[in-house]
C-alpha cells in the first residue's frame, strides 16, 4: 500500500519555495501575526491549509 498523503505543513526551505520568495523574505513574513507559522520544539513550520487561505486573503485584499 503506498502512502500518498500531502504534508500539513512543511518548513521554511519548503515553504519558501511553494511561495517562490526567498528564505529571507520568508522570515520577514513569519513576523507578521496573520502568517500561518507554529512551532513544534525549536523548528518552525508552516501550515499548507494556512498558506493556501493565507495567499487568497492576500490576493482579495490586493495586498501583494
């Protein structure tokens, strides 16, 4: 049986590269209240289901 589930959230490398911006520009957006970011131990990840409401907030409030 092969396992073919998505991720719930990915790291920052990962993140980044979803969003095609760089790491440092992630790291600016992960300072922003309304980024879908956590923490699990010292590692940061992101929220795929967070990101994906988080860009069409984005795109309808025409903040880019």
């Amino acid at each position: 049986m092969t396992d073919n589930l998505e991720p719930l959230a990915v790291g920052t490398t990962e993140a980044a590269r979803l969003l095609g911006v760089s790491r440092p520009t992630l790291y600016q957006l992960l300072n922003r209240a309304d980024f879908p970011s956590f923490r699990v131990g010292s590692r940061v990840l992101i929220s795929v289901a967070g990101l994906q409401d988080w860009i069409d907030r984005q795109t309808k409030e025409g903040v880019g």
